[in-house]
C-alpha cells in the first residue's frame, strides 16, 4: 500500500510542519479515526522535543485525510497539533 499526496496535502504539510515520512507512517501504522465525506482519517504522535512558532513542544500529533485509490491512499490533507 502506497501513500500518495495531493497538492493540497502537501501545501498544509509545509504550512503546518508535518514532513512526508510522518504523513506516511499515520497512514500505515497510526489510529484509523472517523472521518466524513467518504474519507479516512488517520492520527499518530510522534516525540517532538523542539519548537513550533516560537513556543516548546514535546509532541506532534499528525493527523491524515484520505481517500482510497485503488490499493494506496491518496492523501487530501494533514492536520498537526502540537502539545
């Protein structure tokens, strides 16, 4: 199963800080959430130890919404939380 982005995706991952890698291991590996309008969502944390727009965090929550393209997923956009 790949993972594939749309070009959405990808600007909310920039504008948001959640890397390609993350995105992709929330899909495979993360908790399958609820999600509307036919979508998948998937959320996964990851230590994170550093800062995000000027205060310290020491977790990333990466949250995923999906669709199924044939086996893989395409990826419609990505939620960050940081905490």
């Amino acid at each position: 199963m790949a993972v594939q982005f749309h070009p959405h995706a990808r600007e909310r991952m920039e504008e948001r800080g959640a890397s390609e890698a993350e995105v992709e291991a929330a899909v495979q590996t993360g908790e399958r959430i609820p999600a509307r309008f036919g979508r998948t969502g998937f959320r996964r944390n990851f230590p994170f130890g550093g800062e995000w727009r000027g205060s310290s965090y020491a977790t990333k929550q990466v949250e995923a919404y999906a669709v199924p393209e044939g086996d893989d997923w395409l990826v419609i956009t990505v939620l960050t939380r940081y905490f």
